[in-house]
C-alpha cells in the first residue's frame, strides 16, 4: 500500500464513512434520494520526489445533469459520475499551510497537499479536520437542489460553478418546477453550437415527466 492510499485509509475513510460516503479506492460517493451525486476523489500529481504531492476535490452532480451528459449512453449502460469529471460545482479541500506543498503560491498550487515521510501524522490529521470541519458539511449542503440552487444564484461558497446558470436552474428544478417556468427557463437558454440538443433533451424529459404525472 502507497503512502498515500495508506493515509486515505487511516484519516480519510473514517470521516467519509461517518458521513454516509461509499469508498472506492481513492474516490467517495454519496448518493441522495432523488439520485444526485456528491464524488470526492484524489489526484496525485509526480512533480516532487521527496513528496506525495496531490489534490482533493469533489463535484456535484445532480441526476438530471448526469442524464443529459449520458443521453447517448444505452439504457443501463451509462457509467456513473467520476471525481474530477463533469458536474454542475467543483470544490477543492484546501491544506492548511504546513500541510501545504506550496504554500505561498496562488490557487491552483495552494490547493496541493504534500504527504513526506516525516509528516504523515499531521498531514493526515489536518485533511481528517479540514474534510469533518469544512468540506464535508459543504458537500451535504450542497446536495440538497435548494441548497444548490441558492448557491449558484448567489454565490457565498469557495466552489465554482460548472454550468450556465440557466442550465442548472433546469436541471434543478425540472423535476419539480410546473411546465410553464421550464418553458420560460428553455426560451433562455444560449445553444453552444447547432448540434447542441439541450432544449429538445429537456422538453422531452419534461414530457416524461409529465406523462408519469397522469
């Protein structure tokens, strides 16, 4: 076992695994009722050898998202949402300084963490608190659409948002929201290319919705 993957197991699991996280290798998953996502994963990065060097993100991947990146996939074919693949909001646990592998530089390199052979107790220690303090009751908040949806509105949190805000906006509320605000939301909507079939996805989805209703 690297010293990295031993550090996940003895700092990160428990955390994640209190939480409700489900662990696969170096990737954690939470799953809402509704099918929404929350993965955290680790990225290492080889460009220090007297130092594990890696990052630790998570993304939010709300199911309808998820269904309109896979809508070429078969049914029951589509693979699930990866760390560090698409998602509407990306959110990065940040080291503190002595956990840090450069710790005076700007983001994206302040977010590295360094794992060397004579810190992996504190290393370890500062990710569990930082993961227990901050991330993960970000991450939870963030799984709730309302939640997510306030966020991206108006943004407060240290997350980027992934997605034009009229496309997540449908994405959150098509589910729930009545036809004519979809409808409305749809008519706003800035196509990416004239191969871009979002709207149509979209009212079709609606439509399913909808007949499942009757």
């Amino acid at each position: 076992m690297t010293p990295l993957d031993l550090l996940v197991k003895q700092y990160v699991a428990p955390v994640m695994k209190a939480a409700g996280f489900k662990k696969s290798g170096r990737t954690f998953r939470l799953t809402a009722s509704n099918g929404d996502q929350a993965i955290l994963g680790f990225a290492r990065h080889y460009v220090d050898p007297a130092a594990a060097v890696f990052e630790v993100d998570y993304r939010i991947v709300p199911a309808p998202h998820w269904e309109w990146i896979t809508r070429y996939h078969a049914s029951g074919e589509a693979p699930a949402p990866m760390a560090f693949g698409s998602a509407v909001v990306a959110g990065r646990v940040v080291p503190p300084s002595h956990a840090a592998h450069a710790p005076d530089s700007e983001m994206p390199f302040r977010a590295r963490w360094a794992l060397r052979e004579d810190n992996g107790l504190s290393c370890g220690e500062a990710l569990a608190t930082v993961l227990h303090d901050e991330s993960v009751p970000q991450i939870v908040h963030l799984l709730d659409r309302s939640n997510l949806l306030q966020e991206c509105r108006h943004p407060v949190m240290p997350v980027v948002r992934l997605v034009p805000l009229t496309r997540v906006e449908i994405f959150l509320r098509v589910d729930e929201a009545p036809n004519e605000e979809i409808e409305s939301l749809l008519s706003d909507v800035q196509l990416v290319s004239p191969h871009d079939d979002f709207v149509i996805w979209a009212r079709q989805r609606l439509m399913a919705r909808n007949s499942t209703a009757d």
